[in-house]
C-alpha cells in the first residue's frame, strides 16, 4: 500500500531531520521519500499530521507480554513499534522451541515487532548454559537472566567467554543476589522510616564492577539493563569511556520518581531495581541527556490483586508501553532537552543498542513509524490503557503527548 503522511513535522533525530509541513511517502512497506512526491507516487491512504510529530517508531528495550495480544495492541498504542522481551516467562526462554513460538505469535499478530532475549541459563537457574545457538537461529537477539543474578561468577565467566566465541551479546541486571535478596526498596531514609528491608546502593555497583572485570577479560558484548544509581552509572560511564563494549539503559520511571515516591506504602511504586533518591533521579537523567544510556518502559503488568498486598508482598512493576513516548517528554521538559533529542533516546539510540538498521526514517529505510500529537492530553486511567497491567504511579494523572497513528513495516497498525 502506498501511504502519504503530510503536513506533519518530521523529525529523524539519526539523520538530523526536523521538518515541519513535511510529506513522508511509504510504499511497499519502505519509505521512498521525504518532502517531494517520488515520481510516479499514487497514495492508497493519506494520513493527516497536521499538528503532530512524525517520528520513527519508538523501540522499546523491555517490555514484558503476560498477554500477548493485549501488549503488543498496547505497544502500537503508544508509537512503540519493536518491543524487546526479557526471557523470565512462564516458562522461561530456554529452548529454541518456545523462542520460536513466540517471534511467530507476534507475527500472527500483526502488531508490534517481537524480539526475544533468550535466556543465558537453563531455567534462568544460573547454573548450565541454554542452547544459546539454538535460541539464536530460532530469533533470539542476545541472552539474559531478567532480573535474576548469576550467583556463580565462575559460571558467568564461562557463559561470558561462550557468547564471546560466537558473537552474542549478554545482557543483565545488575544487582548482587547477597545484598539485594532480602531487599524490598532502596536502603536509605524512607525505607527506614517505613520500616522496609533495604536494597544498598553497593548491591548494584559490585555487581557493575564485577560484569565489567568479567568484560575486560572476555571482551564479551554486554548490555546493562535498569541502571538505577548514580554511583552505578558512573562506573558504566568509565567503561565506555574506556572503550569497553558496553551499553546501558534507564527505566523511564527512574528518570521522574525516586523512593519519597513510595509515600505510605504505594505499591504502584515498588520497582526492581528500586527508586532511589534525588540525587541518583538527577544524575540518571544528566548520563541519558550526555547519550551514555537508552531509555526503555520496563514494561511490567501486574495484576490489580498483586498490588493491594502489603508492600513487602506486592509484585514490582508498572505498566509503560503506553507512557514511554508521554513520560519521555515530561522527564525531556524537566531536563531541559529538545525534542529530537529526547526521540532520539527511544528510537535510534535504542536501535544501536540492539545493532539494528532501525530507528530512522532515511529513504530506503523500513517503514516504522510513529505519528503523535505533542501537545494533545489525556488522563491515565484503567479505562485508558490497552494492556492488561493497569498499575501505575501516574495512575489519575494527565499525560500529555498522544499517538494518533502507528506504522509497523508500511502497514497500519494504530
């Protein structure tokens, strides 16, 4: 289908084009032009951008589907055209079988992109190697433990230095298993105050320092996801700095919440790895102005039953499909960040992460699109969202940014 999107402001921060009353031309699934109609072009359908954004498709580098259909309904809901999915489902991501059953699900679907994070380990155990090659073929994009830690540096080291010998890339979580075990929100004022087990800062920055010993010795390509700590961000920072192939991301909640967040026992607020405080939020969002990380949702629904538990006992996680392009633009106001700027951090800087030729809207490029209107508002409600995890700490509030149309390959999928 030939598709003209016109009178919209194009905005391709990869390739350093901002355009306003911009036409953005699709056929056969491939964007053919920008501004000039291509010789011989006939539009099937016209989308009408006045007044919206035309960007690319929001890549997304977490996002859990408990539901399948309704994720990735809501992930087109909210400009997100490729979702990275960690391996902690049910059952884990450790035969080549199950990865291939979900990339062909997402197919069916016809929504979002699917890419599966295989898991490192048989059963997310941390023990015995998955069939990494396998889960490769099958359309694994890298290896993960989720947000459960290798106990066994040994055998860490090992999976390090296999991945290494094929090109893999690892991704992890950082946050010792000792000290963060018995942990429920950061260590600090307001846990104590709350009279909550602490999660210490040292939990994630040891377990930084110790993936990035292993890096130096392997050269394994590894991503560091959830980075939620200044301390921890620093030590990221020095080994890129040093050449070191790492890569990192921050949760868009990090970014805008800290532990005061938590109030009196707002489950809504109970994150893995936790709010932390001011001073972590603010030098979170200094390193991802500086380009040092990605943004990404960690997308996590959880049942409205697993969040009227008392603290200690409800489920980590919020929804975020939906908010990552309206929360970006609120943390890019707040930081002072112009907008191509701020989609370069959920388009193109996501798609390096992953190695992809995405996150850009070039000619010749494929046609992952997201069209919005940047000053539309709308409140956040149960009501509101597509996906079947309603918890959120900006539950009742308004949002502003809305996606108006979502393209996925050329088609039309919002």
């Amino acid at each position: 289908m030939n598709i003209e999107i016109k009178n919209g402001r194009v905005i391709d921060p990869k390739n350093g084009v901002d355009r306003s009353n911009t036409s953005l031309f699709v056929a056969e699934g491939t964007i053919i032009g920008l501004g000039q109609t291509p010789a011989g072009f006939v539009a099937d359908r016209t989308i009408d951008a006045t007044g919206c954004v035309v960007c690319p498709g929001l890549i997304d580098l977490g996002a859990r589907l408990n539901s399948i259909e309704a994720e990735l309904a809501a992930a087109v809901a909210g400009g997100v055209t490729s979702v990275v999915v960690p391996p902690d489902a049910d059952p884990p991501l450790d035969e080549p079988e199950l990865a291939d059953r979900l990339v062909h699900r997402g197919d069916e679907i016809g929504k979002a992109r699917v890419l599966p994070l295989g898991a490192l380990t048989l059963g997310l155990n941390g023990e015995r190697l998955a069939e990494l090659a396998g889960l490769k073929k099958a359309g694994c994009i890298a290896f993960s433990q989720a947000n459960r830690a290798v106990v066994d540096t040994e055998a860490l080291l090992r999976a390090m230095e296999y991945a290494t010998t094929f090109g893999f890339a690892v991704w992890l979580q950082p946050q010792d298993y000792w000290l963060s075990r018995n942990g429920i929100a950061h260590e600090g004022e307001v846990a104590s105050r709350l009279g909550l087990a602490g999660i210490p800062l040292a939990a994630e920055t040891i377990a930084i320092g110790t993936i990035i010993q292993l890096v130096r010795i392997t050269g394994c390509r590894v991503h560091l996801t959830r980075i939620s700590s200044a301390a921890g961000m620093q030590l990221v920072h020095r080994a890129q700095h040093d050449n070191l192939p790492i890569t990192c991301d921050v949760g868009v909640h990090h970014l805008l919440l800290t532990e005061n967040d938590i109030g009196y026992f707002n489950t809504h607020a109970r994150f893995s790895p936790p709010l932390r405080t001011q001073n972590d939020r603010q030098a979170l969002s200094d390193a991802v102005v500086a380009g040092w990380a990605a943004i990404c949702s960690d997308h996590t629904p959880v049942g409205a039953d697993d969040k009227l538990l008392p603290f200690g006992e409800a489920k980590p996680g919020a929804t975020g499909l939906e908010v990552l392009l309206p929360l970006t633009l609120r943390w890019a106001e707040a930081a002072k960040l112009d907008l191509p700027a701020a989609l370069a951090r959920i388009t193109a800087a996501p798609a390096g992460v992953l190695g992809l030729n995405a996150g850009h809207l070039a000619v010749g490029a494929t046609a992952d699109v997201c069209v919005f209107d940047p000053d539309a508002t709308w409140q956040l409600t149960p009501e509101s969202l597509k996906s079947r995890g309603k918890n959120s700490p900006w539950q009742g509030y308004m949002m502003t940014g809305k996606v108006t149309s979502t393209l996925v390959g050329g088609r039309v999928v919002y």
